[in-house]
C-alpha cells in the first residue's frame, strides 16, 4: 500500500491550492479516504473525509465550505481543493487510508504573506 501526497507550497492568505494524493497497492475504490494534517505544536486535526464512491463528505468545522474533497477511482488518486487559506492552514497534509491505518508522507502547505 502506498500514499503519494502533492500539490503542496506557499501561498498567500487568501489564495489557493489543489492537493494530490496518489494511491497504489490496494483497490483504491473500495476504501474511504480521509485528508488529516498536522501543525506544529498542535494536534492531528481530521480535515475531510469521502466514502469509497464518494457519495458522502465531511469536513472539520475549520474547513467546512472553503474547503473540498474529491476522488478519481479511475486515476486511483484522492484530492483536496483548499480555497481561501489563511495562516492557520498552515501544517503537513496527509492522505491516509482509515480502515487499514496507512497514510502517505505528507505535503507541507505554508499560508504567509
């Protein structure tokens, strides 16, 4: 099983980014995925979560409405559309399979000016 987080960066409050996560190893389809990310000095924090058709979605209260999960069961490969960032978004962002306990190595996402 492998996770293969991108897309990450610097960015400006306000601005945008689309995160990647491409998976291998496992039938992608028949999981659902989770976005997670971590802060320094904070805790895990749970940022999205789809089911395996990608019929259901939620989203951490932090997030919810600037924020939007996606999958491409085709492309084997989960995505994170992250709009109107702000300094507190600012941490490393992983994929992470929950049923099976797997996530990938992550991707930093810096909101600064």
């Amino acid at each position: 099983v492998q996770l293969v987080e991108s897309g990450g960066g610097l960015v400006q409050p306000g601005g945008s980014l689309r995160l990647s996560c491409a998976a291998s190893g496992f039938r992608f389809s028949n999981f659902a995925m989770t976005w997670y990310r971590q802060a320094p000095g904070k805790e895990r924090e749970l940022v999205a979560f789809i089911a395996s058709n990608g019929g259901n979605t939620n989203y951490a209260e932090s997030v919810n409405g600037r924020c939007s999960i996606s999958r491409d069961n085709a492309k084997n490969t989960l995505y994170l559309q992250m709009n109107s960032l702000r300094f507190d978004d600012t941490a490393v962002y992983y994929c992470k399979v929950p049923v099976l306990g797997v996530r990938g190595q992550g991707t930093q996402v810096t909101v600064s000016s």
